[in-house]
C-alpha cells in the first residue's frame, strides 16, 4: 500500500534537519558576497545582540581636511587662507584632504571649467561592485554632467557578456569574445588584465555590436567609438557605423596598449576582429563624445576594490596615454565588511587600498582622486531593521583612508540618510529588500546627491 502521508512526513523532516544544521554552520561567502544567514530558530532562541559576542571596533580618529592656501602675490609675502565655501543645507558635501595637491578636488574643477577648451572630452572613471552594476547610479551621474557640461555617449562598454553587461543604457550584441574576469581566481591570467579588472580573448574572429538606446537624453548617440586590445600577433579590425560607412585597420604585434578609433555621429558601431589567437587582449570599447563629460563605469560584482591593486601598472599607464582621466572614483565597501568584521581586518583593508590609491596617482599624476565610502546596509535582528554591525565602522575608515592619501572623500552612507538609510529607500521603491542594492531609481536618487556634493565645491 502506498503510504503517502509517511512519505511527506519523512521529506518534511529531512528538510527540517537540514535548515537546522545550517542554523550553525558559519557564514558562507560566494566570490565575496556574503550569503544572508540560515536561520530557522531565530523566532524561538532568545535575540543574541551582535556587540555581545563579538569585538567593539573603535572609529579611527579622523583629522581636519587641511587648509588650502591660495597663490602668493609678491615675493615673500605670506599666501592668504582660500575661502572655504559653506556646505549648502541639505547637501552631504566632499571633503578634501588634499590641501590643494594634483589629486584633489581641484583638478577636476579646472577640467570642467576649460570643457570647452579641451581637445577630449572631460572623463571620469569610476570603480565599485554591484551596488553600481549595469550603470545604476553612474548612468545619472553621467547624465547629470552632460545636461551641464555637455556630451552624448555612454563611454566604457565591456566588448564582451560580463555581469556588467545588461545595461539598458546600451545595447551589446557581441559574438565570439570569451570573457575573463579578476573573480574567477583560478583562470584568470592577472598580467593580462585591463582597467576593467578583464580581459577578452578570441579564436580568430569575433564581432561587437554596439547600439544607443532612450534610456535618457544622452544615451542614444556619440560622436567617437574607440577599441581598446593589446596583440602579439598581426590582425584586422573593422568599423561599421550606423550599418553603412566602414573604415579598416591592420594592427601590427606590439607590446603596448593599442586602440583604434572612429568619429562621426553614431547611434550604433559594429566591430569585426580578425586574426587573432591568445595572444590577443581586448579589454572594451568607448562610446564619446568629442567634448563635454563622459563617466565609465567599472563595476566588478564581489569586489571591495583591493584587486585593483594588480592590474600592472605598465598597462594602466599606457591606458592613461589612450584614455586620459580627470577624475578617479573608488566606491567598495560592500564586500569588504560583514557583522563579523575586527578592528584588525578593516585596518588591513585601509592599508591595502592605500595601495590602489598610490598605484592610481602614479598612472594618473594630475587627476582628481574621490573616495566613496559604502552605502548603508541593513540586516533584521530582533524584529527590526538596523544598519548591520561594521558598516559605520567602515566608513570612518575609508574617510580615514582619503585623509591618510590627500585625497576626497564623499560620505555615501550620510548621504542616503544615515542609520537605516537603505530600509527606508526600500520603503520608497528605491532599494531590494535584501537591505543592501539599489535599483535604478533609488540610483538616480543618490547620483543627485553625489553630483550636488561635486557642485558644492566649485
């Protein structure tokens, strides 16, 4: 006789076991991410305060964003103080620890006041993890500069499928490029890499097609498109815009960085590749405008920003010759700090992304360094939404870690309201409900809270 009941009585019961032995296991981390924890007893087990059984982490001691001086009239008479603009109500201003070095706040306003003059366009580079992936916040930012300063175009776009690629503020159709990313640690070959933290190879050919969209104003047309690659080999690349004009180039083996470019106003490029073996390296292409602003976004899903520091530096510099930068933007956090965290591990990541920062100004002599601290983020203890333990921690390191680097900071977290910032967005519409990533309009949201940071300071 088949004996149903008993069967599902013993499936509920295996089930069971299972979700209580995952009750005590550690917590699991997936290619940085940490995995939201198992917990079938929290609604019968007394609520255990994370502070009770694990290390009070004390906030570094932050010092004054130095005093700019402005130029020296006459020989040997003293530099007056330059006057510090007040922070506009409302407006989570940028602090900058540079004292009016290269890599402050002030290069990059001297780049947006000669826009016009310039024989490029204004380029910001912006790392960060998923919190930014598939332009979220960086697509607002990006527009919200151009409304001001001009430009069309997305800029960097992988040339192959990444996590990074669905972005519906271009459209990739790509054929025959295998992508490599810093995450898959095994296979990844790190001299390869490029300023994206990957690298694409082909088996003889391969195609990219590369098509504007409506997402705003400013996504549906440039005026430049550039290929980005290092060869070993002799190869063929094609151009084609706009399905008519086509323009070829044989690329001869060199060790250096290469690119090729076209111009003419585009709403869609298709390259063609030819030739090429593994000794091959394409790392992306651009979509420009021939002047105003323009914002890469380099997001690297698991990330928290430290591999950057091994991408070689000879490649980033002959990169910074192609593609010069005014502006360098760090955003990491979410995959450097858990409830977990100690005192000693946030000091070992301020330690190693001073690293990054210093391999940054060594490519990048002139152009503006902006730290951005983490996002808020929030876990469920005890029936309520808090920010999860380390978080603010975290962020007074990485303000710690602008001010030991003479470089800006602008405080994300203050900025998305503070404590519980990221559960009331989610209320709003504006954030997941895993308390940790926004979406596209809570990304708008920010980016004005970033861009009015940037204005304030001009």
């Amino acid at each position: 006789m088949n004996n149903q009941p008993a069967r599902t009585f013993v499936l509920i019961a295996i089930i069971v076991t299972i979700l209580v032995y995952m009750h005590f296991m550690p917590q699991v981390s997936l290619a940085g991410t940490s995995l939201r924890d198992v917990d079938i007893l929290s609604d019968v087990l007394p609520e255990i305060d994370g502070d009770d059984n694990s290390e009070v982490i004390a906030k570094p001691v932050i010092p004054a964003a130095p005093t700019v001086t402005a130029k020296a009239g006459k020989p040997g008479e003293q530099a007056p103080a330059k006057k510090k603009k007040p922070c506009p109500p409302g407006t989570t201003c940028i602090i900058d620890y540079s004292g009016g070095s290269a890599h402050g706040m002030e290069s990059f306003y001297k780049a947006l006041e000669n826009v016009q003059k310039m024989n490029r366009p204004v380029r910001v580079a912006y790392w960060g993890d998923s919190f930014i992936e598939s332009d979220i916040m960086t697509t607002d930012l990006r527009a919200l500069l151009q409304d001001k300063y001009g430009g069309n175009g997305v800029g960097w776009v992988d040339c192959g499928k990444t996590t990074n690629s669905a972005r519906p503020t271009v459209r990739v159709a790509t054929n025959g490029f295998t992508s490599h990313s810093v995450m898959e640690r095994k296979t990844f070959n790190t001299s390869q890499q490029g300023i994206s933290q990957r690298y694409f190879t082909v088996a003889g050919s391969a195609q990219a097609t590369f098509s504007g969209t409506t997402w705003n104003n400013h996504c549906g047309s440039w005026g430049t498109s550039t290929l980005y690659f290092k060869t070993s080999t002799p190869i063929s690349i094609t151009a084609t815009m706009n399905d008519g004009e086509q323009k070829s180039f044989s690329i001869e083996a060199a060790s250096n960085v290469q690119s090729v470019s076209v111009t003419g106003q585009m709403t869609k490029v298709k390259w063609a590749v030819n030739g090429a073996n593994s000794s091959t390296q394409f790392y992306g292409t651009a979509l420009d405008p021939k002047n105003g602003v323009v914002v890469d976004n380099f997001a690297m899903r698991g990330s928290a920003g430290m591999s950057l520091a091994s991408i070689p530096e000879q490649t980033m510099k002959e990169m910074a010759a192609k593609r010069p930068y005014d502006m360098l933007v760090l955003q990491f956090g979410l995959n450097a700090t858990s409830q977990r965290s100690t005192q000693k591990q946030l000091q070992h990541y301020v330690t190693q992304m001073s690293k990054v920062v210093e391999m940054l100004k060594r490519c990048y002599p002139n152009a503006t360094i902006l730290i951005v601290s983490m996002s808020d983020r929030d876990q469920r203890s005890g029936g309520e939404i808090k920010t999860m333990k380390g978080v603010e921690e975290l962020v007074s390191y990485q303000q710690l870690l602008a001010a030991d680097n003479k470089v800006a900071f602008f405080n994300l977290f203050e900025a998305m309201g503070g404590n519980g910032g990221i559960s009331k967005m989610a209320q709003k519409g504006m954030a997941g409900k895993d308390y940790t990533h926004i979406n596209f309009k809570g990304g708008a949201y920010l980016a004005k809270k970033l861009y009015d940071g940037i204005m304030a300071g001009k």
